[in-house]
C-alpha cells in the first residue's frame, strides 16, 4: 500500500478545500467547523511527531498550539510528518496503541486514514467530496476492524452496545467476520460461522460508513439491523 503517496495527495486536498472556508460546518462532526479539523489534524500529526521522535508518547500533552495560525501550522505539520515517517521508515520500534505491531509502519498507515477521512470531511463541509482509491478504502475497512474497532478496550464492559452478536462485512471482493459481545470484540477474516447482520457494498461506502461519514442509505443491510446499528456505535466508541 502506498500509504505516504497518500498521506501526501490526502493532506494536500484538505488544505486546499480548507482555504476556500475555515468557517463551514462539517456535516458529520457535529458542533465542528472547517476550522476545527483543520487543527484537529494538525496536532494530531505534531503528537505523531514526538511518537516518532522519542519512542513513546509524549507528556505532558498537548502544549499550548492556541496562538498558531490554523493553515500554516497545518501546512508545517503535515511535510513534517512526511519527512519523520521516510526518516523512519517501517520497521523502527516505537509506541502505538496495536498490540500486534510497535512500528513506525503502524503509523504510516493511520496516518494515512486519519488524512484520508478528515479530507473527506472538509470536502463535505464544501459540498467538494471526491473519490477514495479503492485500495484504501478496502485497507481502511480492514484497520477500522483491527486494531480501532478489536483491540483490548472491552475488558471492563465499559460500552453502551453490548451486543452479543456476529455481523460480516462484504466489499470489494473480501469479508469479515466479527463477533463482539460487552467484554470483547473477535475479528476474523472470511465467512466465519452464523451472522445476525450482514453489510455490504463498495469499498469506499463501506469505509466511510464505519467511519460515521455516510448513512445507511450507500450499504446493502441483511439480517437484523439494531445489531448493525449496535456494531456501529461500538466503532464510534472505539474511535473516540
């Protein structure tokens, strides 16, 4: 996967749409503004930075960013994470909330969606949306899965869907299989056994829709769907 060839189309179209309206409401942020994201991404790139520096995550964090301009501090955070991910590269140890993988190749990859779909919210906010490379989006079905969605949260039971439930997901010629009850979420790739809910659709539908950027009307919904419904706000749990 071309992570940073994407990295570097995505955050440069975010910054271009961002500058013809900081002041746009972005439709599926509620409350949020152009603004917002702008500097949303901003410091979420300038935190990934001292990830990659030191190896760990930084603290105290955040500092004080209330002074900077939004777009040039965007601007210089976006070519700076570039620059630190190529001096990387993917195989330098560091810190990431995946318990399969501390690499500096982790974040090759989340920071390639984490671009991906705020561009898309700021192309929203302008009634400017344009397409996601199917690629990616099958990749970013697949990372909202696991880690985000699978990882180790649930233990304490702390959600407010606890669904006890299978559900599998179709797109672009691949599926999943997810079993998530109060306490823990299971995501195995193919067909896995009996579902309550299927979901379906393009690559890039499936993908914002896990990502609460599209409604149900863009997937194809079988089976029980308060079990879809469930298994989307756990994913808007886990992403908080």
């Amino acid at each position: 996967m071309r992570y940073l060839e994407h990295l570097r189309a995505d955050s440069a179209r975010l910054g271009e749409v961002a500058r013809t309206g900081l002041g746009a409401a972005v439709p599926n942020c509620p409350g949020w503004t152009v603004d917002d994201v702008v500097r949303h991404v901003a410091q979420v790139y300038a935190h990934k930075l001292e990830v990659l520096k030191h190896g760990a995550l930084p603290d105290p964090w955040p500092p004080d960013f209330s002074g900077l301009d939004s777009l040039q501090w965007y601007d210089e955070m976006r070519q700076a994470i570039v620059v630190a991910l190529e001096s990387a590269g993917t195989s330098t140890p560091t810190w990431t909330f995946n318990p399969r993988d501390s690499t500096s190749g982790f974040w090759y990859r989340r920071m390639a969606h984490e671009t991906a779909i705020h561009r898309i919210d700021v192309e929203q906010a302008h009634d400017a949306v344009t397409p996601i490379d199917p690629s990616l989006a099958l990749d970013g079905i697949d990372e909202v899965l696991y880690p985000t969605l699978g990882g180790p949260w649930w233990e304490e039971g702390d959600t407010e869907y606890p669904i006890d439930a299978a559900i599998r997901l179709r797109a672009g010629g691949r599926s999943w299989t997810v079993h998530a009850d109060a306490t823990s979420v299971d995501v195995q790739h193919g067909d896995k056994g009996v579902v309550a809910a299927e979901v379906g659709g393009e690559p890039e539908q499936v993908y914002l829709w896990l990502w609460g950027r599209a409604g149900e009307d863009v997937i194809e919904i079988l089976g029980d769907p308060n079990v879809v419904r469930a298994f989307r706000g756990r994913i808007s749990e886990a992403s908080q």
